[in-house]
C-alpha cells in the first residue's frame, strides 16, 4: 500500500483540509489497520467526513481497522515525532 496514494484520497475526500500522522500496517497478510490525524473544515459535520474517510478506505484500500483523530487545528507541531 502506498502511503501517498493512501493519504491523496484521505485529502479528496470533502472537507479534510490535511492528513498527517499517517500510518498503516499489517496485522496479518492482508489485513491492514491505520492510523491517522485528519485536519477538517469545523463547518462539517465531523460524523459525516469520518463515515466518508472510513468508505474511501475501506473500497480503495480495503483497510477496514481505522483510529483516525479528527483536528479542527493542526496539532502537528504538537506531536511525537522521534520515528
């Protein structure tokens, strides 16, 4: 899995300004999990762009396990970053 092609369709999807904090990996083979950060826009109903991260994900990818945290502001200065 592309991790550039993953996070370009995370950002297409209506209203997600930024993707960052990306990760994806395999439990078993062909069993994918991710985790990341979605900067979206407040004016959207958070449920809503989660449902469609969730579906992009899901058919283009097929990564069905997702842990994704929802940023109306970027917190990437914020964060752990030694790996």
């Amino acid at each position: 899995i592309s991790l550039d092609e993953v996070q370009n369709s995370m950002e297409s999807v209506s209203g997600v300004l930024k993707i960052h904090d990306l990760h994806v990996w395999a439990v078993t083979s062909g069993v994918y999990t991710l985790s990341a950060h979605a900067v979206i826009n407040g004016d959207n109903d958070f449920h809503q762009v989660l449902s469609e991260l969730e579906k992009a994900l899901s058919e283009k990818f097929d990564i069905r396990h997702t842990t994704i945290q929802l940023e109306t502001k970027s917190r990437e200065a914020e964060e752990f970053t030694d790996f």
